[in-house]
DNA sequence: ATTTTAGATTAAGAAATTGTTAAATCACCA
DNA sequence: TGGTGATTTAACAATTTCTTAATCTAAAAT
C-alpha cells in the first residue's frame, strides 16, 4: 500500500515511545511527525495538517484533551483522524477523549502491529475516498494523478475538459451536479459559454465511456451513476 | 445533544445485554429499537431506517456479519453506520466485519459509558455531511442529493416538479400544505398557473409512491401523513 | 335528497429541456 | 505558419415535463 502519501503526527511526553511508535510507523512508509508536548503538537498539526494524529492523553503541561479540544476547533483539521494512547482499562480518558473529538484509541502498553493495524484500518476507513484513484464502478477508473481513464483495465484518453467533466461527476459518484455547478467547478466562475456546451461534452464522454454511466436528470443535471 | 433525533438499533440474541444496552443508550435520549436476531434485526432495520446499528457477531440462526450484509443491499441503509460487538481481545483488524461493510467494533464485556461515547463520536463524525436526507416514514427516503425518492429501498425517479412537491410535503410530515403555500414554495411567488395544476402533480405522485401517503384535506391543502 | 363545491382523473398539446450533428473557432505545437 | 485536435456554437430533432381543459367523483351544504 502506499502508505507513504500519509503522514502521521504522535505527540507524547516520553522520548522513549516516540522514538519506538516513530520507529514502527516510519518503517511502514508512513510520513512520521512527532512533538513532546501538547503545544508542540498543536502547532505541528496546523502546518503539517496530518492525516492521523496519535496523542497521549496524560502529559504535563497540556494534556491530550485539551489539546483535541484545540484541533477540534481548527477547519482545516477537521478531518484528520485523531487516536488516543491511553493507560490500560482507564475508561474514564477513553470517554472524555471521545468526547473531545476522538476517533479511537489504543491502551497501553502498545503493540506496534496492532497499532499499525489499527491505523490503517482508521485510515482505510476514512479516507478511501481522495486516494488520487476514483473507482466509480468496477469497470470505470479514473486516475487523477496519471490523468487517465481506465475502461475495463483498457486505457481511454480524454481531453481536457472531458476529463475534468467527468472527475467531478465521479468524485461523488450519485449526487446530481446541477449545471450551475458543473459550469462553475469545470470552465469557472468567469466563462460564460452558450447552453449547449455541457451537453456536448456529456455526449463525447458517453461516445467513449458507453451511454450507461452519465444519467441526464432533466430540469437539474447530470450524475455518474454506480 | 439532541440525541433524540437519532434511532438506534440494538440486535443481539441475549436479553440481558439488549435491556442493558437499551437502557443505558435510551437513557442518554436516543431512540431506542431492539431485535433479538439477525432475521428481525433486518426487518427492523429496514422498517426504521436507523442512523446506528449495534450488531452482535455471534448470534444463533444468522450471525451478525451475514446480516449486516443484507443491511448493506439496502439502499435506504446505505448511509446506516454498523457497530460490531465481539469477544475480548480479538484484534480487530482481523475481523471480517469491516468487510462486510462495519464501522466500528467495542469489544465486550461493554461499559456503557464507553458505548455511550463512542456511539456518539461516530454520529458526530458521520452524520454531520451527508443531512440531504429526508426520512419520511421507513418506506418513504428522500435523498435531495441525489435527487431519488426510495420506496422500500427501492428507487424511483420523479420529475422535478413533483420532487419538490413531495419532498416540500416530507419535510414537514403530518403538516397540512395550503394550496397557497405550495404554489408559493414550489412554483415560485411569481408564476402563475391553473388550479388543476397542483391536482395533477399530486396525482402523478401518488401514481408512483402509492395511494396511502400523500392525504387530501377538502377544502385547505395537502399533508404527507406519517 | 339535491345541489354545490372541491378535488380526481384523463388525455392532449404546449413548453421546456436535452440530444445530435456539423461546421466554425480556438489553441497549441512542430 | 499550417495543421491538428479540442472546444464552442448554432440549428434542428427528439424527448420529457408541465399545463390546461374537459369530464367525472365524492364530500359537504342546503
């Protein structure tokens, strides 16, 4: 798996297990951040914006609570995963962390590979959609990165704005884009071009991906169906 | 919280563990139904519409995973999130419940007040995007993203018109419409168009939905009676 | 019981929306 | 600069949705 595209921040007081979870962690692929204190820890994940935070609760100074609490309240970590490590069978820290804004939590002592299964689950679970690749169908795959359209494992080349047309249409795949929306997200805010510009690139995608996949929703738009 | 807008959905086959649970999480304000295996489990769930389910594994006649599994080809559950409960010390990323479509698993014996967050740390989680959707009553899913309307899962397509006629009457349901306040809020303070007009798409959706929804009142309106 | 009124039903044509095609324009690159 | 493919436009066809009008039915009022 390509865990090098996550990155990971673990905030903890002792050297010892930051070292050792790093240490786990890094030779997994993952991106590896760490920071010894809750303050240090807030101010890594606003510039990292990790993907997954792994927080002890007890530390001095600012506890991991609080520290949630803080990234809780910032939009752009809104997403981030976050997991305690808490000291084995305390319930109570699992349910103030939980209620701070946690996603799961590990008890102590930890094993790395249930921490490692553990992340990945988290992160499998969470974030499967923006993996760069969009599989709308078994048969249907479109690869941000390389640009391409996969038809049943065949290539297909897209131009420009077919491309991006039909990226958007399968970024959620179902929900129905109005043409408004789909004017606005793929020529922009500014272009105004005639009526029946959409509806042409609907129909070059569909010359190419098969008329099954674009649904028409009269009187409100398109939609990439699954 | 307003947890009372959430239903919640308990299945396991030991008595002691469903009024346990029920109790704790009814306590809390939720929404509370039980089922005492797999099989009801389903029915209920498709009845009720739950955002949560808790689902035992291990249950007589059909197990958790199989259920959750029908659960899944539901396409009114889709959005449903699934709690496994399992035995102790199983290392959960072994369990063959995520694939079958899980969430999250608690492992037993269960502290309520572990539950308790933790249930509520997926609601916060999952359920704060995707608020598009209207539950009528089980049968009746108005998803507004997708602009579907589910009968009994099953999809059925409606024009624009008449989806914002139904779906007008299914976010208030039980209220009588007036004429006047249709028109208003569906065709807009400006046009104008015959009495019929309304009868007419009224019709059309009762053609589609069934006869028992959608209620005349003589002399004021319409009510989508729940 | 009869009349009155509001709503139900139906089918037809009007209106709106999208599909299709070909040709014109644009943008980029050898 | 000419050529190539991408993008847009324009005209018309096809389709779907909406509205109307005419008739029928059922409930309320007299």
């Amino acid at each position: 798996m390509d865990n090098d595209k996550y990155k990971l921040l673990i905030v903890d007081d002792e050297e010892d297990i930051l070292e050792f979870l790093g240490y786990s962690l890094k030779r997994e692929g993952f991106q590896v951040f760490t920071a010894s204190n809750g303050k240090d820890g807030i101010s890594k994940a606003k510039k990292e914006i990790p993907h997954l935070i792994i927080m002890d609760v007890m530390m001095p100074e600012m506890d991991g609570i609080s520290a949630v609490e803080e990234i809780r309240n910032n939009k752009s970590l809104d997403e981030t995963l976050i997991v305690f490590l808490t000291a084995r069978s305390e319930d109570y820290s699992q349910i103030a962390g939980f209620e701070a804004g946690a996603d799961d939590y590990i008890a102590k002592p930890i094993k790395p590979k249930v921490l490692i299964s553990r992340v990945k689950a988290l992160l499998r679970r969470s974030l499967k959609k923006d993996s760069g690749k969009i599989v709308v169908v078994g048969n249907l795959v479109i690869d941000q990165e390389k640009f391409e359209v996969l038809l049943d494992g065949k290539k297909i080349i897209l131009p420009k704005k077919e491309f991006k047309l039909l990226k958007l249409l399968a970024a959620s795949p179902n929900k129905v884009f109005t043409r408004e929306e789909i004017f606005v997200k793929v020529w922009g805010d500014d272009v105004i071009v005639g009526d029946r510009t959409i509806d042409v690139h609907v129909r070059k995608i569909r010359e190419k991906i098969g008329d099954n996949l674009i649904k028409t929703v009269k009187g409100i738009g398109y939609k990439l169906e699954n």
